[in-house]
C-alpha cells in the first residue's frame, strides 16, 4: 500500500515538471527533400540545418510523419533541428506537425530559408511579416493562420528576369556561391544563439 501511494506521488510530481516545463526551440531549414535537390539554392534552408547539427552534435535522423528531427541543445537551451519531408510548397504541413508534436506554439518557431530579395550571402532576422514571393513561407503563414514567427532569410541573389525565377532556385549552386553562403551561415547561427539567450529584438539589432 505504501508503495502505490509513493508511486502515486512520483507520478503527480513528474507529471507537473512535465506539464510546466517550457517546449523545446523548434528550428526548422526549408527545403526539397531528395538528392536530386540536395545543391540547389532552394535548400540553403537544409544547409544551415546540417552546419548547426554538425556544430553542436544534434544528429537530425529521426524520421517522422513529415519530417527529420534531431534534438539537443544549443548554449544550454532545448532545440528541435527540423528538415521537412515535404516540398518547399507544402512546408505548413511539416511545421504544422512539428509544433503539435513538441506542444509548442509560435514563439518558439524559428523558420529559415532562401530569399532572392537579398543579395547572395546577406543575412536578415525579422519576428514576421509577409512570405515575399517564397513558396514555402506562403504555405506556413496560410497553414497556421499567422505571420508572426521569427525567420532567418538567407540572401541567394536573383536571376536577371523574373521568368527565370524557378529555374534559378532550382539550379545548383556555384563554388563561388557556396563559399559566401557557408560564410553567412557562420553569422546565422551566432544570430540563432542570440535570438535564444536574449530574443529576436536584441538579435535584429546587433545583426541586421
């Protein structure tokens, strides 16, 4: 009798660190899943992703309903690493998952991804705001119904004419192209850091 009795309370114990204990950072890379896509600018979302598991030991292989997932921590703070398995369009759905999976809402979703409205290698934080013309982060926004989430848009450049626009996120990445992007993910993931330890506002303002 003594027993169940300690067991009941172990459990009402655990059960509300459970219950109060503040969800994980969910950091989710867009992408195309696939090797045929693994070079294009349309995963630089993916790139980052793999240099932050690499740089803090998070190893992303978990496969799950509509994405890959690693968890670890970053300067001592609970993260979820996040590769959809869907197509750039269909990212709402990865995302949707993610934050139902882990109970966490928007403050704690952090979406990187390529933008072709800032020059090759440019880094920018904002806490929200429109998709501009991105595929993915149109799918996000119209599947949880709001803007407001914090993203890292890493530049790609653009092409000469808009009617080139999905060939060029579509194309492989040049040598040249890879060394300045790999060069920006070093910032983006001193700006992730900051973004966990003091908020988006104090990292807009050191970074942007």
């Amino acid at each position: 009798m003594v027993g169940i009795f300690k067991r009941t309370i172990l459990t009402r114990v655990f059960g509300e660190r459970e219950k109060n204990k503040k969800p994980p950072q969910l950091i989710v890379g867009l992408g195309n899943p696939g090797q045929q896509y693994s070079g294009t600018r349309h995963n630089v979302g993916f790139w980052c992703i793999e240099r932050i598991s690499t740089s803090h030991s998070i190893d992303v292989s978990s496969r799950r309903k509509h994405a890959i997932i690693g968890e670890g921590q970053i300067s001592g703070f609970d993260v979820v690493l996040v590769k959809p398995r869907t197509f750039v369009n269909r990212s709402g759905d990865a995302v949707r998952y993610v934050l139902d999976r882990f109970r966490a809402s928007t403050d704690q979703l952090i979406v990187i991804y390529d933008d072709m409205n800032l020059p090759l290698g440019k880094v920018r934080i904002r806490p929200d705001g429109s998709a501009g013309g991105h595929n993915g982060m149109k799918s996000i926004i119209q599947t949880l119904g709001t803007d407001q989430f914090t993203r890292f848009r890493v530049g790609i450049g653009s092409p000469h004419s808009a009617a080139e626009n999905i060939e060029y996120v579509l194309g492989t990445i040049t040598d040249q192209e890879a060394v300045v992007i790999n060069g920006s993910i070093d910032l983006l993931m001193q700006g992730i850091e900051m973004v966990l330890a003091d908020g988006v506002t104090e990292a807009m303002n050191k970074l942007n």
